[in-house]
C-alpha cells in the first residue's frame, strides 16, 4: 500500500511524526469528500473515542478533492489533514492509512452514521490480537431510513452472501464502513482499489493471507437529510463482484483465521 504520490499533509498536528517508528498507539482516518456538514462532529467524537480507550491517537481527515470547507472545519477540530488529489473512496482510505503514524488504525465514514465516541468493542478485539475488525451493522443496529431497503434486503445481504462463498469467511456485513486493523498486517496485503470495492478487497486478501478477523456489531444511524449520497449502487456492485472474481480465479484463498466475540 503506497501513499498517493500527489497527496500532501497540511495543519493539524502537523507531520512531525511522519519518519520513524509509530509512537501512537491508533489513528481513526476519515476519508472526506464534501462533509461539511458532520466533518467537525466526527472529528470530536472521534477524539473522544480515543480519549476514553485511555490511549495515544490521532484523527486523520483524508480531504479527497472536496469541494467545500469541510477540510478547513476538520483541521478547525484538531484533526490532521491529509490531501489526495485522486478521487475515490479506496484511494482517500489508502492515502489517509499510509499516512498514519500508529500501530492500530479504525476507519470510518464522515457523515456522522458511525458511533464514533465508542470504539471499545473494536479495540477490545485488536488487543486480543485480531488483525482485522469488521463492524456488522444488521447486528447492532441499522436506523429508521438509515440505509435504503434495496441495499438493506438485497444488495448488501447478496454481495455479502457471494463474499463468504468465495472466500470462506463468515462475516455478515462486508459493507460495513467502520473497521479497526493492524496497519502492518494491512499495509502488507498492498492493497490497490480506488473505489468502493476497497472494502472487499481488504477483506478478501485478509482472508486469503490467513489474517486473524473478527466482528462486532456496530449501529448505523441515518445521515443528514439533503446529503448526497457517494454510493452508485450498480456500479459498485459489479465492481466489487469483478473484483472477488478475480481475486478467487487468481489465487487460492487460505483458511482464515475467525475469531468469536467474548
């Protein structure tokens, strides 16, 4: 995984940790495009998220080209701003994890849909030694309006059905925008998406390389009204099929290594 050569750091807690080896204990990264709305929010719940783990950490905004304000308002909040040039969902999220100067990273969306201030469930799992942590959205809890019923009863349920079929891991949300990893065992799987298949493609290579993976359940609230949604719903799909089929017709998968909640 290589940082987007046209990305630059900028504000926030600046890039004095940027050489060496990581002296924080977890970086929560946030890819923005457009967020102006929920960016700050996100930012300060994600801080609090931290603060109450009681551990060191940092909150890494991925600005991705945005074309309003939202970066000034996250850097306004304490984040670190990160700036890739190339749109997509998968390169803001390759950018902002290359970027990160911690053992542990959690991603997650910034239109303020994830539960943010409480990332225990997903910590606990990582200093069990789990290398990836899934959230599962259809057991914690999805909001009135909070995810179409399309993507809810079909797509989501469908691709993740094709998903454990094809990799052999028994995940139930392989959507689910909040997750926690080891950076080192991720960086490894070099990781190349740039769209929304991202989120597959991390979880089949991590299957394939016999990573240890986890789930929790996690709570998906309705975003706010009048937000334009990133998310092409047939065109992501088949990218995301595309990309399981080629990963599944080019190398054999290794057992995973699934964990159950405790």
């Amino acid at each position: 995984m290589s940082l987007d050569p046209h990305a630059t750091q900028r504000g926030g807690q600046g890039d004095a940790q940027s050489s060496g080896a990581p002296v924080l204990e977890i970086s929560v990264v946030l890819p923005c495009l457009n967020e102006v709305a929920t960016i700050a929010a996100c930012v300060t719940r994600a801080q609090q998220g931290i603060a109450a783990l009681g551990v060191s950490g940092e909150v890494i905004v991925v600005d991705n080209n945005s074309d309003d304000n939202s970066a000034d308002l996250a850097r306004a909040a304490g984040a670190r701003i990160i700036t890739a040039s190339r749109r997509g969902y998968g390169s803001a999220l390759r950018t902002g994890i290359a970027a990160a100067t911690s053992r542990y990273v959690i991603i997650a969306d910034s239109d303020a849909t994830y539960t943010l201030d409480d990332l225990a469930a997903f910590w606990d799992r990582l200093e069990r030694g789990d290398d990836l942590v899934i959230g599962n959205r259809f057991t914690g809890g999805i909001g009135d309006q909070a995810m179409p019923y399309w993507h809810r009863r079909v797509g989501n349920p469908l691709l993740s059905a094709i998903g454990r079929a094809m990799f052999a891991v028994p995940l139930g949300d392989f959507h689910c925008g909040i997750r926690a990893f080891d950076r080192d065992a991720i960086t490894a799987l070099n990781l190349s998406s740039d769209g929304m298949e991202f989120a597959t493609e991390m979880i089949a290579k991590a299957a394939m390389n016999g990573l240890v993976i986890s789930e929790v359940p996690t709570t998906l609230a309705r975003a706010n009204a009048g937000r334009r949604s990133h998310l092409r719903p047939v065109r992501d799909a088949a990218r995301h099929l595309a990309l399981m089929t080629s990963l599944r017709l080019g190398v054999r998968a290794a057992t995973p290594r699934m964990t159950a909640p405790q």
